[in-house]
C-alpha cells in the first residue's frame, strides 16, 4: 500500500458536486416563507454549505474553506434560531451563494480570488446581525469590519493567554494552514509566537507536505474569553491538540470528543509522528488507480444518459407489443409472435450492455477512505486498521456519485465515535489497533455496502437521553433497541459536546440517510456495546429501470419495487389482529407486523372492505411490514420516471412508470408508505 492516491483525479466530481449543493442552496433560499420558514429547507442549505466546506478542505481549496466556514456559521445561527429570517437576512445568503460559485469556478480554472475581495465578502457575513441591512456593506468604499479588531484592548485586559497548537503530521494535507489561525488569533489582541522545531526531520527525509512544527504562543492586550478563543481552533481541531492557559488556572486541553473523554495523558499526546502508526490497509488484490474508462465515461455522459432513455422507450414499446401478442396469441400470427420474442430478446440484451457502459467498479469511492482514515487517525491519536473488501463490485455511476459522501461519513463516524484509544483498547483486553472494515457485494439485484468497526458500539443510553433532549422524541417514549439505533439518523442529533469538523453540528448521520433514501436505498445499524457496530446499505443497482410487482387497489395500478418484496400472501383470521382498534397487524412466523392499508393512504376506492378480503404484499424496507390490495397482476419491468419537474415531493411515491396500455402507474417508496401510514393513525 505504499502507492499515493492522487486526490487531482477526484477534482472534478468534487466541482460537479459542488456546483450542485450550490444549486440546493439557492433554490432553498428562494423558495422560503418568511412567515413560516420550513425547518428542513433550512438544514438542507446548511448541510449544502457544510458539504461543500468539508470537500474544499480536503482537496486543498482553503479561501473557498474559509470562506464556507464564516458562511456556514451565519446558517447555523438562522436554524438554531438566533437569528430571524429576513429579506436582508436571504438577500445577503443569495449573494454569498454567488460569489461561493464564483470562487469554485476561479478554482476550477486555476485562478484565485484576491484576498481583498474575499474579506470585503467575509466582513459583510460577520457584520450581519439582524437588525440592519447588510447588503450595502460590501461596496468598495464600505469600511472593512477588520478595522475593528485592530483596535488595542482597554488596559482592564487580563493576564495573556497561553496556547499551547501542536499539529499532527497531516495538517497541511487536509488544507489547513497554522497563518491563517495566527491571524484570526491577532485580531483578538498581540500575539507572540515560538515555533518549536524539535520535530524536524533530517533534510533527506524531510516531505514538504508534512507538518512537523509546534507552536508556543502568547496572547496578550486582549478581553477575550477562553470560548472565543477555543472558536478559532474548532476548524483544526481534528488536526491538531491544543492546550490553553492563563496565569495560574489549570491548562485547559481540548481536541476530539472521545479525546476530551479520556483521562489526562502525558503533555505529548501525539508523540513523534513516526511512533504514531498510520491507518494500515488491506485490500483484496491488488490497489487500482482510477481507469481510463472511468474518465471516458465522465467527459460523455450526456450521450450515455441519452441512450439510457432511448432504451427506456424502447422497453415501453416492447410493453406494449407484448400486449397485442398476448391478446392475438390464438389468431395464428405465429411469425409476429416470433418477431415480437426476438425484440423482447433484442430489447433486453441492450438494456443490460446500455447499463453495464454505466457500471463502475465501487473502487472509484473505496480509494478514498485510506487517506481519510489515515489522517483521522493520527489526528485522534488511534491505530486503526482498514480492511477493503470487494473493490470490483460495479454499481450505477449515478449510485456510485452520490454513496461516496454518506459513506464518508460513516467511516469518519466509526473513527471518531466508535474506535477507543490503545490505552482504552487494551484495558478492555482488546487489542491496541482498531478494526474498520468496508465491504461492497451483489445481492440480487442490488448492492451492499458495510461499514463496520470493533469499537464501543453505541450507547443506547446515552442516545435515547440526547434524543430528549434534542426533542426528538418525548420522555418516557418506549422504543426497542433498533429504534433507539436508529435515532442516530435524526435531524440535528449529535452526542458531541463541542462542535468540531467531525462531530458535534448534527450533519453527518442525517446526511447519510436523507441521501441514501434519495436512491431508492435503505441503511440499518446493529450494535453491540463494547464489540462495535455495523452500517448496512442496501441500494439498487441502477436508477433507471427497475423489476417491479404491479399490484391493484380500485381501478388504481402501483409499482412495488421487486427487490423490496419478501412474499404475497393473503390472511386468515388467525394471522390477523387489531390493535386499539384501529392498527392492523399481520403475524409473520413469530412476530406481527404493521399492515398499510393503500386504500386508507390514498383516500380510494377498493374490493375489499376487510383484510382478509385483500392480498398481502410483504415487504421488507426499513423494516417488515404488510401492504393491502385487490390483486398481484404480475411482475414488470418498468422505466422509472421522475416527478421532481412537475409535482411536489410526494412522500410515498418514489416516481412514475408508463405501462404498456398507455397508463401511468405510481412506483411505491417503502420507508415513505410507512412513515405516512403511521403518522395518519397517530
């Protein structure tokens, strides 16, 4: 493993997505309602914001981090309702919007934004505070803020601050950069600065991407509290151990949460950086760059996507020609029957090549995580090991785009919450090196993607109390173990107690379901405390045309995803039960499962008046549960159409099919019909 990963070669995906989030961002704030702004609009543009920022900093982009960072902590205050939205308020986000775009558009062509314009736009962020129009602010002849801090403090100062910034090896390879810390630092009072090289390698091994510096300062002539000072370490703080004093108060040292959890150490927690061990990886054969197809494809996919529709119709068509044969099958048409088989054989050996030109092996995103896990790591001061497995499975490029960011989140949720110390490890009798395990394979037809880890596991506890707290659910709410669990993927929770880059905003687990949700995919965890936990994916394949179950209610065709099914059954009495009335349930082999009536869902007409007058598809989603209706019709292939362009979300429809009569029929979303079907009897 000795090979280093061009991070170059990602550029262009992290632009693409970029652009998108900004596209998210702008259509959020636009279509917000001052008088009763939506809660997950506003989460959505801010966790657009923090994407973006956590990807400028990872390929080096630092005046497009920092710049994200000052706006994202505008957007944080707007959703925890320190500040009230406005016109002012949008107006100034919209051009923040633009000159973010702007700035990844210079990046992208290799230029840079000067300085001086960057701060005019940074000033007009800090300057806002709700009660005044900041929108003029940025002209040329408007005052920088900055004029302000250069101002000494009173002489009522107290005695300087001592901190104490020790980087790991990695700093400046996660786009940091210590002068930007010291001038924010300087602007807060004098600042006297010792740079410690004791570190330093001879000249033959020293790597110019590695940082092997320390930093004794002193900060003096300043009113500042330790919180204001704590602030500006928090976009380094998965970076670097930071250790602050003042006179004779005891040193105050903070990095990660489960690095403040852990009882005091000695002062030189990192230790030299060669002692500390990198992320070992192991990985099934043998380490592929990235190919040269992978690039084709990219720089063509618009002719790709085209084709991809082409046979979309072409599937329809063969639909419904397969009804003329079905109804004319006994006037001896012999050859058009022929015919019409040799096309459905034509149609179908097209749609799988057509598909597989989109296929790309998992590997694009796998490549990334050594790095990751590598840096985080160090930073956490952890020996972990990361074991790679099924490298070559192949999943939809449109997949294999949007997993890479949930899937991150994950592995950096593993090392930062679940992987315990050496010294934690090893007086649990564990062995001192951590284990993450990433694991990608077909099931049917979709794909599987485990993240798992030998860590702590989760603390149930400590969740459900957080999850109080947070208001998300009410005290004394009796959830099962795997309900608890789940709650990790709520909006806003976080068990972190400082925010940091990797922890403590509440992003990065609701990210992580929102997007896999967003196609077509499911994720559950199990946990076992003190033995660690696994995040499990399931995702379909491709995006466009899926094996679907058409089912009847009334005069109404749905599609039920295939892959979702478990059995079609109907019910007897005894497998039937009702609770409180009105909660219909079915008894699957030991248990009883929820049943989802779509006749009580959608408001329409059925055959059946009682469940066991229906049928009962068993599907398996984010959980089992049953849904009733007149009659299976039979299996299809069908075309999935989007209904983003023209309809509002529609929380149990996932989109539409044209079937082969010229109908549409709606394709169901699991997890939605759930929700919705439990919110209605509440």
């Amino acid at each position: 493993m000795a090979n280093t990963i061009d991070l170059s070669q990602f550029h262009e995906v992290f632009f693409e997505e970029s652009m998108e989030g900004l596209d998210v961002m702008e259509s959020g704030l636009l279509g917000m309602d001052l008088n009763s702004p939506n809660e997950e609009t506003i989460n959505n543009v801010f966790r657009a914001a923090h994407s973006i920022k956590g990807g400028a900093g990872t390929f080096g982009f630092q005046e497009v981090t920092d710049y994200t960072h000052v706006l994202e902590t505008l957007l944080d205050s707007l959703r925890s309702g320190e500040l009230q939205l406005s016109d002012e308020l949008i107006q100034l986000l919209l051009e923040s919007v633009d000159f973010l775009k702007h700035m990844l558009q210079e990046c992208q062509a290799g230029r840079t934004v000067s300085e001086q314009e960057i701060q005019v736009q940074v000033d007009r962020l800090n300057s806002f505070d709700g009660n005044a129009s900041a929108s003029n602010s940025g002209s040329p002849d408007a005052e920088p803020a900055t004029a302000q801090t250069e101002t000494p403090a009173p002489p009522t100062a107290d005695a300087p601050w001592t901190i104490d910034f020790k980087t790991t090896e990695g700093f400046f390879r996660t786009g940091n950069d210590p002068y930007r810390i010291l001038r924010e630092l300087a602007e807060l009072g004098k600042v006297n600065a010792e740079v410690l090289t004791d570190k330093l390698p001879v000249m033959s091994q020293l790597k110019p991407e590695d940082c092997h510096l320390h930093w004794k300062l002193e900060l003096s002539n300043s009113t500042a509290d330790e919180a204001e000072i704590r602030e500006i370490f928090d976009w380094v703080i998965d970076d670097a151990e930071i250790t602050i004093s003042r006179g004779d108060e005891m040193p105050v040292k903070f990095s990660t949460e489960e690095t403040r959890d852990d009882p005091p150490s000695a002062p030189n927690l990192l230790g030299d950086p060669a002692e500390t061990p990198a992320a070992r990886v192991r990985k099934e054969g043998t380490y592929q760059q990235q190919t040269q197809e992978v690039t084709s494809i990219r720089v063509n996919i618009d002719r790709v996507d085209m084709l991809v529709n082409l046979v979309g119709e072409l599937v329809i068509t063969q639909s419904m020609i397969s009804r003329f044969k079905e109804h004319e099958a006994t006037h001896g048409l012999a050859e058009l029957i022929r015919g019409i088989e040799q096309l459905e054989e034509n149609t179908r050996e097209l749609q799988e090549h057509t598909m597989r030109i989109r296929m790309l092996p998992i590997d694009n995103v796998f490549q990334r995580m050594p790095r990751l896990v590598r840096d985080l790591s160090k930073s956490l001061d952890k020996e972990v090991n990361l074991e790679l497995r099924g490298n070559a499975t192949e999943v939809d490029k449109t997949v294999l785009e949007k997993i890479s960011d949930p899937l991150t989140h994950l592995v950096r949720n593993s090392l930062d919450h679940g992987i315990e110390t050496p010294q934690e490890r090893m007086e649990l009798g564990k062995f001192p090196e951590g284990l993450v395990e990433i694991s990608a394979f077909h099931e049917g037809g979709s794909i599987v993607i485990q993240v798992k880890d030998d860590g702590r596991g989760l603390n149930r506890e400590r969740i459900y109390q957080k999850a109080v707290e947070k208001e998300i659910i009410e005290p004394g709410t009796e959830l099962s173990d795997s309900e608890i669990e789940m709650l990790v993927f709520s909006a806003g929770f976080s068990t972190a107690t400082e925010v940091s880059d990797v922890s403590g905003r509440g992003v990065g687990m609701d990210v992580v379901k929102n997007n896999i949700e967003q196609l077509n995919g499911h994720i559950e965890v199990s946990s076992e405390e003190g033995a660690g936990s696994t995040f499990t994916i399931k995702l379909p394949l491709t995006l466009a045309i899926i094996e679907g179950q058409l089912v009847r209610v009334g005069n109404d065709v749905f599609i039920v995803p295939l892959l979702s099914i478990v059995k079609s059954t109907r019910i007897d009495d005894e497998e039937h039960k009702v609770i409180g009335g009105e909660s219909s349930m079915y008894k699957l082999e030991e248990d009883y499962i929820p049943i989802v009536s779509l006749k009580d869902v959608y408001r329409i007409d059925a055959d059946y008046t009682n469940a066991t007058d229906g049928i009962l598809v068993i599907v398996d989603s984010v959980e089992r549960f049953g849904i009733l209706v007149d009659e299976v019709l039979g299996q299809q292939q069908v075309v999935v159409k989007s209904l983003e362009a023209n309809f509002k979300e529609i929380p149990t429809i996932s989109g539409a099919t044209i079937l082969g009569d010229g109908t549409v029929a709606m394709i169901l979303d699991m997890a939605g019909l759930l929700r919705e079907s439990r919110s209605e009897s509440e």
